[in-house]
C-alpha cells in the first residue's frame, strides 16, 4: 500500500472547491500520509508529471484559511478525456507508473460530471490489474446536476451570487419607469438549477424576476416573445432569467439560431453564448420596447466574496469524508451530501458507487417548476435557501481580497 496520496481538481472552478482540497489534504495529513501531492491541471498535467508537494505549500492554518476563501482551483484544471483502457491502455500504464513513482496510496479527484468519469475508469482498472490504490471522488459543480447528491459544493455560492446580483439588476431596470426588458444569461446547459436560483431574489424589498426559462421546458422563441409582451402591458420593465442552454422542441440550442461559432470541448460539449443576446435582438426587432443582454458568464463561477458559508462548510467536509473513506478502504466511489431535514437545516456525507453519478445527470423536478413555467414553486426556494445562509469573510488586504496561489 502506497504511503503518499495525491489530489486533482478538474473542470470548471467554483468559489469553494479549494475548500475540498483543504479538506482532502488536511485529512490525509491526520491519517498519516506522508506527502499530499497536488497535480498541476488535473490527469492531463499529472500525465505530463506536473505536480506539486503541497506539504511544502501549505504549511501553516492561516495558509489553509486562505485557500479556503481562495476561488477557482488552486491546482489549476483540465478537460481532459481519459480514454477508455481497452482502446489506450498505454495511458493508464503511463499514469499508473507515475503513481507508482510516487508511492501514491490514495487519489482523489475534485470535480463534476466528467471528473467522476475519470475516478470510474482508473478505479476500474486499478482493480482489473490489482493495484491497491484507492480512489476516490470528490464532487464540485456549480451546475448542480451530479446523481444520487442533495446537491453539490459550489452550487450554494453561486447561487447565492446569482439571487443578490439580480435584485441588483432589477432595482438598475426599473429606475427610469420606461419600457426596458432586461434578459440575464445564467449558465446551465441541460440542467437549470443555477436559473432557477434568480428566483430567490423575490421578497419583501424586491418584486423579483418576471420570468424563468430553464432547459426542463422546451423553449418557444414566439411564444416567450407574445409573453413578454403581455407583461410589459401590465409593467413596463420586465427583467427574466434565461439558462444558456434552453432549447427548442427539436433539440438545438436557442443560441445556436444566431450566426456564431461554438466551439466544442474533449467531451463533445459545444461551449453556450449569446441566447441572451439573441433573444433580446428578437424582442427589440418585435416589439416597441428598449432591451439589454446580461451575460454573468464566468463572474457567477469564483465569487467568493458574497460565497455561502454553508457552502465553503460542506465543500471542506466532503473532502475531509473522502479522504476518511479511503483510507478505510473505499474506492471507486463519490461522497454525496444527504439533506436530513430543512428547519434546522442538517445534512451528512455518505458514499455511492461512482457508476451512479458519471456521465448522468440530474434536472431540475418539473414539479418545482411553476405550472405556467415562467417561475419556481415554493418547494424549490424551501431546497434552495439553506444553501446560501451565512457569509465567510475574505482576509482583505489594502482593500481587496487576498489571495492564495501557486505560479
């Protein structure tokens, strides 16, 4: 059994997944591995044998502190496609060697849908030839969307971003009492989780978005135009939340109606911009009305200035539960977060098998989706809003956030 372990991060970077990976490295120190490596930019920079000892990183409990409040991914990432063993079985054998290089025992990869892609195919083939290293994931999504877990670390923060920027707007919006439809670009390809967060903006000091369109519901251009319509005779500023990946009935993307180029990832994934801008382009050339396309883009991803300290908490839990896992032996496994009840809101870590969560996943209920489909149900705001209670404050310094980092 290989004494040191070794931690990535892949995909996309929340405001809290380096809290996963003070978890992680924080709970192999306290069960005795003797080095906690850190790969640069995931499996791909581990291919190339790029990695740190995070021993001589972090070395003090202020430096942990600080990459708890640091956003993005600490390690830096990838999206890198790990093939299957049986088409390119030299890959595994590469990484296996440099695992072996190192006396990795343990291994553990912070990420979403496709980061447990990766953890299933190496624990699958670490048990096909024997090997005894243990590997776990560690799940970080802002999307939401990974199985068999209430719901993921990052999303909390993102969330709680998207509800306060967009009360924002909405008092921006209104100000002038002229007519202005505002529409809000929010990310989420097939899963609208983080769109349906705009609705936690309504309450006593705000009226609250007009409209929600999330990918659930299949995407009419006429008919969203006919709505917005009908909305501005009743108020004159109408601001909506709108997914980038809505789509139309026969399954393309909304934004792909416009003449831009999308480009595609390693895992097929066509990179979603301007639904936003396109639909804002329609309602002008159809109605009377002034318009403005919002993307949030990346700003909703790293945060962590306004991140949940709910959110910061579990992100550190989980990776301290995978960690505790494996060297109790698991592999080939995900730690999810089981919600115990809302008021008081409790939630514990348990383990699935990583099958259960790679390449699926999970949508929105339809059920929490507003029986004209332009909102969220009170079933919805009730899962949602534990996860964005409570605020951790950065270190400032001079002023701004500071930061952690490796050059």
């Amino acid at each position: 059994m290989g004494s040191n372990a070794i931690v990535g991060q892949s995909g996309g970077p929340t405001a809290v997944i380096n809290a996963s990976l003070a978890g992680v490295f924080e709970a192999c120190k306290m069960r005795g591995a003797k080095h906690v490596y850190g790969m640069l930019h995931g499996v791909e920079g581990l291919l190339d044998r790029k990695y740190i000892d995070l021993n001589n990183k972090l070395g003090s409990s202020l430096e942990i502190e600080l990459l708890k409040r640091t956003p993005s991914s600490y390690l830096g990432s990838c999206r890198y496609k790990l093939p299957h063993y049986m088409k390119d079985e030299a890959v595994y054998e590469k990484l296996f060697a440099i695992l072996k290089e190192l006396d990795i025992g343990y291994f553990f990869y912070i990420g979403g849908n496709d980061s447990m892609d990766t953890i299933l195919k190496l624990a699958d083939y670490g048990r096909q030839i024997g090997s005894d290293i243990r590997f776990m994931g560690v799940p970080k999504t802002i999307d939401n969307d990974l199985m068999v877990t209430d719901h993921t670390p990052g999303y909390g923060s993102a969330a709680k971003y998207i509800g306060s920027v967009m009360k924002e707007i909405i008092r921006d919006a209104t100000v002038y009492g002229t007519k202005y439809v505002t529409i809000v670009e929010i990310m989420g390809r097939n899963a609208g989780w983080l769109t349906a967060a705009a609705a936690l903006a309504k309450g006593e000091d705000c009226e609250g978005v007009d409209m929600i369109c999330v990918p659930e519901i299949p995407f009419d251009v006429d008919q969203f135009i006919g709505r917005v319509e009908t909305m501005q005779k009743e108020n004159a500023s109408v601001v909506i939340a709108v997914s980038e990946g809505v789509k139309l009935a026969d399954g393309r993307y909304v934004c792909e109606l416009a003449d831009d180029v999308h480009a595609v990832d390693a895992f097929g994934h066509k990179a979603l911009t301007g639904t936003a801008r396109y639909l804002a382009n329609q309602i002008a050339r159809s109605l009377d009305t002034k318009t403005r396309a919002i993307e949030l883009s990346t700003l909703q991803r790293c945060a962590s200035h306004i991140g949940s300290r709910t959110d910061i908490t579990e992100a550190y839990q989980v990776g301290g539960a995978a960690a505790k896992a494996a060297f109790e032996g698991r592999s080939g496994e995900m730690v999810a977060l089981k919600r115990i009840s809302n008021d008081p809101y409790q939630c514990t870590t348990e383990l699935h098998d990583v099958h259960r969560v790679a390449n699926l996943e999970k949508k929105v209920p339809l059920s929490w989706i507003s029986k004209d489909q332009t909102g969220m149900t009170s079933e919805f705001l009730t899962y949602a809003r534990p996860l964005i209670q409570a605020e951790i404050t950065p270190v400032y310094i001079d002023g701004l956030p500071r930061h952690i980092y490796t050059k």
